[in-house]
C-alpha cells in the first residue's frame, strides 16, 4: 500500500505532450522545403535563359550591344546526405530518408529475448543486432492532405528478415476550428514513448512497463483519429482514437497469444495462465480499442519547459470466451526540460521525463481439462491432482519509468533511467498449481521486477549517433543480470519532424 501510494503521489504530476506548435512546426518546415524547391526552380530556368545563345539579328539591322548583365550568378551547392530525396514538387511532393540502427554487446541472461529485453527492438542476443532499418517517405498529398510512412526491416535473433510496417496514414492539414483527421495505420496516442520510433528513443531499449503493457512493440493498429488544439494562451489538445484491438500490436487487448514477450519461457505459460480464446473479430463498437488522451504544454521560465500528459486505452482482451472481458490501461506523463539562455545548437540542457502506467485486466474463467481432451499438457493444481480450473477475476498491474538527460556540452548527453514494474497478486497466482511437476507461483509475465540505466551518447552530427549502455536488471524471481550495449545510427535524406 506505501508503494501504490508513492505510485499515486507520482501520478499526480506525472503526464506528457507534445511540444507546442508541433503541427504549425511540420507545416513551416513543409513550406520552407517547398519554397527551397521553388528557388532551385527558379535557378535552373534562369540557367538556361542566361545560357541559350541570341537570336541572329536581321540583316538589315545594325546589331546593338547589350548592356553589361550584373545579374548574380546561382550559387551551386554540393548535395548533403540529409538533403531531402524529393518526387514531385509544389503541393504534391514526397521526401525520403532512411535509418539504420544497430547494437553490439552482451549480458549474463540466458534469456535476452523476451527476458532481459522485452521490447521488440531492443537488442535481442550476444553479438550484434539489427534493431532496424527504416524507410521513410513524407510530403504533402495536395493542398488538403499530407502523408506519412514507414516502414522497417528488421533481424530476429534466429537470424530470420522481416518486415514490418510501423506507420501509413493520412492527416488533414487544415480543418476549421483548430481540428485535426489522422487515418491508416498509426501508433496510438498514448504517453510519451509510444508515439516514438525507435531511433528517437533516448535510451538503447524501451522502458519496461510500455514493453509489458503496451507491447513489445508498441501499441499501434489500423483505425482513425481526431484532435482538437483546444483555445488556450497556451498549448493544449485533446486526442481521441479509435482502432482495431486485436492483433501482436495490441498485446494486453485480443492479442491472441497473450504472451508479452518472445521467449520460451513466456510461450510455454501463457499470460494469466489461460491460452486465448476470443477470436471471434470485429462484430460491433465493443470490439474495437479507444483510446483518449489530453496534453498540454506551457513555458515556467524563458528557459524552462514544463509538458504534461493524461492517457486511457479501452478495449476487449482474449482471455473471456463469451468476449466480455475488458483491458483498461491508464497513464500520465510528465516532461521538464531546461536549456541555458546561452545555448549553442541546443546545448546545455537537462531533460527529466516519466510515465506511470496502471492496468486492469479482466481474466475470463478458464478448464485446463479442455486442454487435456484435447491432448495437450495441463497446468495441474497440485491440492486436487487434476486439471486446474481458473475462476474469472480482474487483475492489477502498475508500474513506471523515470529519466534524466543532461547534454553537457554540443553533442554530449549523459542518461540515467529507472524502470519498475510490478502486480497485486492474483487468485491464480496464490494457488498450488503446477506443470511438469513445477511450481508455478507467480505469473513471469506479472511479476516484480527493476532496471537501472545509465548511458552516454555521442552526436558527431544530427545525423549519427553513439550509445554506450549498461542495465542492472532485477527480476525478483529470476535473479540479477547485468548487460553491456554500445549502438550506432546514422540518418540519411529526410525525415519527418519528431516531437520533443
């Protein structure tokens, strides 16, 4: 109780938004790309008329020297590999860029995928990993819509492709009464972290209580949104979203295997100990996930930033056979940032942020005897010596995050974050039950758990990066682990604006 009342006392100043004028911020620099274009046009055509040779003057007619030209010559400019890489130009264009990011290092885990990393592109073996290669493509569809892309290509730990496609959608670029559209395939609107592509993370890995209760890969899923910049001196918009709610990128909803993780372990004991088993798809509004949020920003000092956060996702999850258990999941978000008065590109700052995350997961009633007509291996309870039989109760589940950054000098940013996540133990948890002869106790997938993180990063320009991370890891009833990674980036053509 002494702990869920800290958690409380943090919720009340934690939350996060995006920086005021994001929206203006993309379509300035979406104008000023356009109106670069329009000059390089303009270069070009003048080029050419200052090179195409005069017309021969009649013969009657006595030719008259031009006057001295004291046009100014274009200036060429080599091409940068940030440059953006542009199809079409004036309303209708399309840049392009590409992120590579990869790590390299090691940990005392047997289990680094899906145990000691469980986010989806976090490093996820000894050696190195492809954590991704993504491809994006953004500009501005006509004069109403503008467009967003990426997709990402990625290594598993087995040594196997794939490809994924993070984001597609389509956004309105002015819509009466401060009103936004956003449509396709999106990451959800919820906290700080989720929003983000995983070359903008500070941090090597995700934070342990977004990979648990947002998935391993984030909460994203096909759907529409709108938001609202609300009439306030100072920035604040409310966000509504409505997707679909099954799926691997919808984890805590009917995610279908229920296991948050990639390991053998969490594939072998299923989340809550009960397999799914609401497959039924999408019948009416309740099988769909919303998800609301609220963020505001506001300036303390010329030189203090202060952006706040409230988020909900709702939606059915797979463990209920009549499909009318529910997931609920709250978050706040806090960010503070500073930078001096003198700053230099940027430089100094220091940046604390946190999320405090809470779910409420209502798991359906489950026979493991089904399981054994059905040939499988049972989870046994050990009391009856029998198939264990599952009541329907709602678990509890919390946990949060905390970050410091301090960009000590230009290109210079030293990092230390906290991760801890935890549970109310559950009816299930507290029974004798077992498999293969095991005891089971508490749920790997609910159970306690901290990591500390301290890191450095080296920016030799905007455009690459160098990490070097190292994790202590914690988990109450696995042991301790301690694990080394040093990343590399680079960035190449355009890309779009991120969110501070």
């Amino acid at each position: 109780m002494k702990f869920m009342s800290a958690v409380g006392a943090l919720g009340l100043g934690l939350c996060a938004a995006s920086a005021q004028g994001t929206n203006e911020l993309e379509q300035l620099r979406s104008e000023l790309r356009e109106m670069r274009e329009r000059v390089r046009e303009m270069e070009q055509q003048l080029q050419r008329l200052e090179q195409k040779p005069p017309a021969a003057a009649p013969a009657a007619v006595v030719p008259v020297a031009p006057a001295p030209d004291s046009t100014p010559k274009p200036v060429r400019t080599s091409w940068s590999p940030t440059d953006p890489i542009r199809v079409g130009s004036g309303s209708a264009y399309m840049d392009m860029g590409l992120v590579g990011t990869f790590a390299v290092g090691g940990s005392t885990a047997k289990d680094i995928e899906g145990g000691t990393q469980p986010g989806g592109h976090d490093p996820n073996q000894r050696g190195f990993t492809v954590q991704g290669l993504e491809a994006n493509f953004t500009g501005a569809v006509d004069p109403y819509f503008r467009g967003n892309a990426n997709v990402l290509f990625s290594l598993d730990s087995e040594g196997e492709s794939f490809l994924e496609l993070e984001e597609a959608w389509l956004e309105t670029i002015s819509l009466p009464g401060n009103l936004q559209l956003r449509a396709g395939q999106y990451l959800t609107e919820f906290g700080r972290i989720n929003t983000q592509h995983p070359h903008q993370w500070s941090f090597v890995d995700s934070p342990l209580v977004s990979a648990r209760f947002l998935g391993p890969d984030g909460l994203r899923n096909p759907g529409a949104r709108a938001s609202w910049l609300m009439p306030t001196p100072f920035y604040s918009e409310l966000f509504l979203g409505v997707q679909n709610s099954h799926g691997e990128t919808a984890s805590s909803f009917r995610s279908g295997g229920h296991s948050h993780g990639h390991g053998q372990e969490d594939e072998a004991l299923p989340f809550a100990y009960r397999h799914a088993d609401n497959d039924r798809g999408v019948r009416g509004m309740g099988d769909l996930l919303f998800t609301p949020r609220w963020a505001t920003s506001f300036d303390l000092t010329d030189t203090q930033v202060l952006l706040l956060g409230a988020s909900a996702a709702f939606g059915p999850n797979s463990s209920g056979e009549g499909g009318d258990t529910t997931t609920q999941i709250y978050g706040m978000d806090l960010t503070w940032k500073w930078k001096s008065p003198n700053a230099h590109a940027g430089f100094p700052f220091v940046m604390w942020q946190s999320e405090a995350l809470l779910r409420r997961y209502q798991a359906g009633a489950f026979d493991w005897q089904e399981v054994v007509e059905e040939g499988e291996e049972a989870i046994m309870d050990d009391e009856l010596m029998a198939p264990a039989q599952l009541r329907r109760e709602t678990l509890t589940d919390y946990g949060f995050y905390s970050q410091l950054l301090w960009g000590f000098r230009k290109g210079w940013v030293a990092g230390l974050r906290f991760d801890y996540v935890d549970s109310v133990k559950a009816d299930y948890e507290k029974r004798n039950l077992s498999l293969d002869e095991s005891a089971l106790g508490r749920d790997p997938l609910r159970a306690a758990r901290w990591r500390v993180s301290p890191n450095l990063t080296w920016y030799p320009t905007e455009y690459s990066k160098v990490r070097l991370q190292y994790n202590y890891d914690d988990r109450r009833y696995s042991g301790t682990d301690h694990s080394v990674w040093l990343q590399f980036e680079f960035l190449l053509g355009a890309h779009a604006a991120h969110k501070f």
